[in-house]
C-alpha cells in the first residue's frame, strides 16, 4: 500500500487530523469503510450510509466514526477530498447542539 494512501498532499495531511479511539493513527481504518456499530440508530446509521455512498460515487474518499486529534471529537463522516466534516442527526434537539464549522445533514424519518 502506498504511504499516502493514493491521496495528494494537501488530501494526505488533512487525513492525518484524524484517528481512531484508542489507536494512534488510521493504519488499521481503509479510507471508503463503514463500521457497522450497534451504538447507534438504525435511522442514524442508514444516513451514513447514504452520505457515504453519494460522496463515494463522486469518487471521493471518506473516512467515517474518526477521532479528531486536535480536539478529541468524533465525526460521524469526513470527506478528505473536500476537507468537509459531515454529521448525521436524526433528532431536532440535538441538531440544534452542534456548530456551522461543519455540515449538518438531518435524516428525516
């Protein structure tokens, strides 16, 4: 596998932000991979998948349920091509909780 992952410079060092809890770095997390968890909605997880399969199709590559180093936040996706943070909410109280620093997708039900 190459080093950057198949990723340009600028995509590569953006990459790097992020890790996995409990791990050091994304050695061990493909870029384009969903990790089907049980710790979350069906409706939350599905939103995910959604998302994911639309920016994976425009060829873009994801990393999803990643660590931000710098702050310790977990985004829900992250497109590293748009350097774009993507979260999913599924209920209006807590979409209201998060920040314009990022995308916001509502899945309605």
């Amino acid at each position: 596998m190459k080093k950057n992952r198949g990723l340009n410079s600028e995509a590569y060092r953006y990459y790097l932000r992020y890790g996995i809890q409990g791990a050091t770095s994304l050695a061990k997390r493909p870029l384009n991979y969903i990790k089907v968890t049980s710790n979350t909605s069906k409706e939350h997880f599905m939103g995910i998948c959604s998302e994911a399969f639309d920016r994976v199709k425009m060829r873009h590559n994801i990393i999803t349920e990643a660590y931000e180093k710098e702050t310790g936040l977990r985004r829900d996706l992250v497109d590293i091509d748009d350097q774009e943070i993507i979260e999913i909410e599924t209920d209006k109280q807590r979409a209201k909780r998060h920040k314009k620093e990022y995308t916001l997708i509502k899945v309605v039900i």
